[in-house]
C-alpha cells in the first residue's frame, strides 16, 4: 500500500530517521490525534519500503524521494528511473563529488552537529505524540524481545564502559556487489576481518588497508566511486572493531543490518555506558541516522571522524593521517597500548576553536587543520566574514568575541587551543573610529581569553599586527620598542599585555603571531577600509580607477596566507615554542602602493591612471618586519613569491566575481581629518 500523506512511528526505522532530521518541519508537515504525520496536501514522500511505485504521484507538485544508503542505493533502485515529474532527493552519505551532479539533491540531515542540536526541540515539540508513542513501542519491544536477550544482558549487567550497537560488517550481499564492481577478491581483504589482539597488528592493518585503498584508486572506474567510498569505510570501522572488542572494557556487537539493527538500547537503556560512534557507512557525514539517534537520546558519545579527502590523499599522507586519528580515538578512551606502544604527542591531532572563522584569516586556518585530520570550531559575528567561507565539517557559532558569556558557551567544548584571529582589522579606520576598533580589540580579545582560561583550555594564539610597531626605524624586530601611533596598534599592544599576564597568572601556554599585510583567497574585497590589492584587483577588474592615499611611496611587504598558515600552526601545535613573540611573513620584496599599482595593471591589462587622495591620518611611511626570528625558532622561509600571490587574489576575484563595496562601519568622527573617500562613499 502506497501511503498518501500519512505516516505512522508504526512505518519503522526509516521514518523515525526521516523525522529527525527536520525533513518534515521543513516541509510543514504535522501529527493527527494518532500521532501520525500529515504531509502538506501538495507533497508526496514516496513510500520507503514498497519496490514498486504507482502514478499517483502525478497529483502532487512536490516529490520527495529518500536515501539511506546514500549514492550506492541511488544507482540500484530502478525506482527513480519511472518517476516522470521532477523529485527532490534527499540523502544521507557525504560525497560530494558524486552529489553534486545529481540535480535536486541535498542532504537529508543538516551539516553540523550545532544545527542538529538546535533543530531536534523544535522537532519533538511540533511532533509530540508521535514521539511517545515511538518510545512506548521500543520499550514493549526491548521488554519481550527474548531473542535479543544476550544484548540485554552485555548492555545491562556486564561491567562495560564502552558500547557499540549497530551495523559494523557488511552483509555477504553487500560483499558480492563491492566484489563485482571493484574487481576485488576476498583475499584482498579478509585480513580486515580476522582477529586483531594487539596494537602492532593494528597498525600492520592500517598499512594493509592504505595500499588496498592506492591500489583500488587506481584501478576502479570514476562511476564505481561510491562503491570504493563504502567498501572503504566499512574496512575501516571493522580494523577498529576486530582491536577494541579483544579489550575487558568494550562491547561491539556486530548487527546484521536493515531490520536486524537493535536501537531500543540505544534510547532506552545503558545509561551508564559512553556509546563508540563509528560514523555512516555510506559516506563521511557529520550527522546521520544513528548520530541523530544517540543525540535524541542524550546519550555520552565518543567519535571517530574522518574526512572526504581521506579517499584523494596518496598513500604515506592517508596512512600517516589515519593512523593519527585511530592514535588520538584511542587516546580518547583510554585504550591502554602494549609495551613500546606509545602515543605520540598530545598536540598530533587536537580540537582548535579559531575566533574569526568565518574570515580571511581564520577560515583558510581552518580548512588546513581540517585536511590535517583536527576538530575545527569557531565563532564570527559574519559582519567582517561570511558563512560561505566555512567548510561545514567545522562547528559554528554565530556571535561576538565581546560577549563573555557566549565566549564561555561555545568554547566548553575539549577545547585544546584557542587561536584568535578575530578582529577589526582596520589600522586606518581606528583614528576615525576609535570606540568600535578598542572594544573589539580589547574588550572582544579580554572575552576571549577569560573564556578559554575559565573552560581550561592548554593553549592561547593570539593573532596580533605589526601595527605594534608604529612609527620606528625599519626592518622592525619582535623585542624593538613600541611606537604605535594609531588606536589599532594600542589596542593590539593592550590585548598582547593582558594576555600576557592572565597567560603568567592562570598557567596557560600562550604565543603571539605578528602577520603583516596577508593575501590570498577568501580575504574580504568588497571593504573599503582595508586590503589594499584586493581593493584595487577589485575596482581595475570593473575598469575603474584605484585610489591611493598620499604620493603612494609608502613600502610594504605583502604575506602569502600559505606562509602564514605555515607559521600559525608552529605556534599552536609545536610544544617546545611557548611564551613567544613571532613576525610572521617575509621580510623580502619590499614594495611601495605605486608599484602594487603597475603590477596589478599589467596582470589585468589596466590602462587607467590611479586618483591620489590626501594621506590618511596617522598612516606610517615605511613598515616592513623582521623575519629572522621566525627563520631561527620556526624554520620559516618564504614558498610563495609576491607575483605568485597576486595572481592568487585576481583569480579569486574572477572566479568569485567582482563587487560593489560595502560601508558597514559607522565613521565616528567625521572631519577633515576623515578621508572624503570614506564620508562620501567614493569606492
């Protein structure tokens, strides 16, 4: 039978999977007095169960179809094909470069953990029969359910700290189809399924597991992927799997999967148990069926995250990262290894939470401790950033630094290092606007810091300028005296000396980033105030004329955003660097505005004159740092000459798009000390 618009908890696993991830909120479905969903009368969701599908859909204007199984399932089920309108799919297993050619796709559950969590009150408030009588039924179940006896008793009565209830091995079903599509043989693999008593066969499966990997990549057709995908993933869950139930503390059932998963457990009983959670078996998702679950049920869990670019990454890089992530799983529950077994070192893999993620700065910082293996989180007030520059793998608070309290909320988290890059970072603005750049600066920088000493985290970088310097003899060194002659560069001063001394007090690690001048993609170039060569890449790709404050001999030196990263993450992973002032950046290349200028015109073939405009107040003449000490203590050199640099931000901007600019700071003080191309919105 084809159901309409009605759909009981009766219809089992898969709609209660369906409900938890918002899809019927979002649609604006809701429950009758049985505790049934109603679906809005112009949508049809496609019964999950029948093989067959019959024309009455052709009544409805919104067609909703749902996978599980993710994009293996999409290819087998005939289904799809017989559909003659358009249908929305909606799917669970992240793998975006098959997805993304699947029109009217998208994921069924929301990109992050935070999301989830915010959406799931909402979704059992609007839904509230339906959930008792969901739970009235696992319960009746879990109590006559005989057969399921020895779970009982391992969950229930085994002194086990460690539970794991689910679908681990794949079904000889299953086997048949990755043997077929990826030409494999069983005895490529059944190592993965053998007994693994020690911590050196675990690591020799590893290797195992990343020359099989090398190996099918180079052999599997690009359409076979998302067999690889989950042939790969249920290798992986098994390693682990065969290693940790050999150990007194654990218990992994292994289940048989579809109608044989057990999940009343996991809601209803085993309090005092902290469940392993091994991810989706079709894809790298942050939340799926059985994570949303455990949530729904407040029940303590224990992760092990991968990412999507594992499967991309040649061999020694995805044998050195998966063996860092199992090290740190393993870590987190205590495992203890046999003798010579030594974890390495603490900062290998960590959580980082970066103030300002949503930035130039703290995005790109983002995205390479993701590909590195860490668990990112950050916070932005998306006025200087955007959304659209965050990877959704990390976790995202919206907010301002100022806000102590929020400060304390999002950084409670196993926060190891806080890196803190947020900032308005306008060294011109602040002599015009001096209130909005210090309590930024120093009130934002204080929350911060308070927040990440109160929740015990190891470790504070602090993102300060070489505004420090101000007006001092050049090249400028990291124990020169500080001249700053503008708002900004006191603040920084100011952040750098509280930090400093909270840091001493509280005995927190801490290191201070001195960067200059960066570019790259995603820096912000629809801002007036800042960013020279993307102002300027800016306005000559519109054809329009670029304008220079003063006779543009001012000198700079410009920071590629690789080189920076490169010296951020010394600061924050590198236990013997601690305590540290470092300019970060080269010191090669000094380049004045007017040669910025004839630069960008002969890459954009510009053929224009810049417009001069009177020097804005307070600006320095000739600032350029110091790298020596970044050479000695972080073995810093430059990779990533100017022209290379430059090139970089046209093609962001091209690829991105050209833009008008945007005013959205308040110019306190309005005189004739305020540049006329800010007060009359001249860009």
């Amino acid at each position: 039978m084809i159901r309409k618009y009605l759909f009981s908890e009766e219809f089992g696993r898969n709609i209660i999977w369906v409900m938890l991830s918002g899809f019927f909120l979002k649609i604006g479905a809701r429950e009758n007095i049985l505790g049934q969903i109603v679906m809005p009368k112009d949508h049809y969701l496609f019964n999950l169960d029948d093989k067959k599908i019959n024309d009455e859909y052709l009544n409805y204007n919104n067609l909703h179809y749902i996978l599980h199984d993710g994009a293996t399932e999409y290819l087998s089920d005939t289904r799809l094909k017989n559909i003659k309108k358009k249908v929305n799919i909606h799917y669970v297993g992240k793998l975006d470069n098959f997805w993304q050619d699947i029109k009217n796709s998208k994921p069924l559950f929301p990109d992050t953990l935070n999301e989830f969590n915010d959406l799931l009150p909402e979704v059992r408030k609007r839904f509230p029969i339906f959930f008792k009588k969901y739970f009235l039924k696992k319960f009746i179940i879990t109590l006559i359910n005989t057969r399921k006896f020895r779970l009982f008793n391992n969950h229930i009565f085994e002194n086990k700290k460690y539970i794991y209830y689910g679908y681990i091995r794949p079904t000889k079903e299953h086997l048949k189809i990755y043997q077929k599509y990826l030409n494999l043989e069983y005895d490529q693999f059944k190592i993965f399924f053998e007994q693994c008593n020690n911590y050196s066969q675990l690591k020799k499966n590893v290797i195992k597991f990343c020359e099989l990997k090398t190996h099918l990549l180079a052999t599997v057709k690009i359409r076979d992927y998302p067999y690889l995908n989950e042939f790969l993933l249920f290798m992986i869950r098994n390693i682990l799997c065969n290693f940790l139930k050999e150990k007194d503390n654990f218990f992994i059932y292994d289940g048989e999967g579809g109608n044989s998963n057990f999940n009343a457990y996991e809601m209803l009983l085993g309090n005092q148990h902290v469940y392993l959670d091994f991810g989706s078996k079709v894809g790298i998702d942050t939340v799926y069926p059985r994570q949303a679950l455990l949530n729904l049920s407040n029940r303590k869990t224990i992760r092990f995250n991968l990412i999507e670019n594992l499967f991309s990454m040649n061999q020694d890089n995805v044998h050195l990262y998966l063996q860092e992530r199992i090290d740190k799983f393993l870590h987190d529950l205590n495992v203890k290894f046999w003798k010579n077994d030594l974890y390495k070192s603490y900062y290998i893999l960590m959580h980082i939470f970066i103030t300002g993620v949503a930035g130039f700065l703290g995005s790109n910082l983002a995205d390479f401790y993701l590909k590195k293996g860490f668990t990112v989180s950050g916070c932005d007030n998306l006025i200087g950033g955007s959304l659209s520059n965050v990877d959704p793998a990390v976790s995202f608070y919206k907010g301002d630094c100022e806000n102590l309290e929020f400060m304390k909320q999002v950084t409670k988290n196993n926060i190891d290092v806080v890196c803190h890059a947020a900032a308005f970072a306008h060294e011109g603005l602040s002599s015009v606007s001096p209130t909005l750049i210090c309590n930024n600066n120093v009130t934002g920088s204080t929350a911060v810091f308070t927040a990440a000493i109160i929740n015990k985290v190891k470790r504070i970088v602090f993102c300060s300028s070489m505004a420090r310097y101000g007006d001092i003899n050049i090249p400028y060194k990291e124990d020169d005296f500080l001249n700053p002659v503008d708002p900004y560069g006191v603040s920084k001063v100011a952040a750098e000396k509280i930090l400093k001394i909270l840091c001493t007090t509280h005995g927190v690690e801490y290191n201070i980033a001195v960067p200059h001048n960066i570019i790259g993609p995603k820096q912000k170039y629809d801002d007036p105030y800042r960013n020279v060569v993307s102002i300027m890449s800016n306005l000559m790709l519109q054809d329009r004329s670029p304008m220079i404050y003063g006779d543009g001999e001012q000198t700079r030196c410009f920071s590629d955003i690789d080189d920076c990263i490169y010296c951020l993450d010394k600061l924050i992973t590198d236990k013997s660097i601690t305590s540290e002032i470092v300019n970060i950046g080269p010191d090669e290349e000094s380049i004045s505005i007017n040669e910025i200028f004839k630069k960008l015109a002969n890459k954009i073939q510009f053929n224009k004159e810049p417009t001069y405009f009177a020097d804005r107040p307070n600006e320095v003449k000739n600032a350029v740092c110091s790298s020596e000490k970044a050479r000695r203590i972080l073995n810093y050199s430059t990779t990533v000459s100017l022209d290379d640099s430059i090139d970089k931000v046209i093609n962001y901007i091209k690829k991105t798009g050209t833009k008008d600019f945007n005013y959205n700071y308040k110019l306190e003080i309005q005189n004739d000390k305020t540049p006329i191309t800010w007060m009359k919105k001249l860009f």
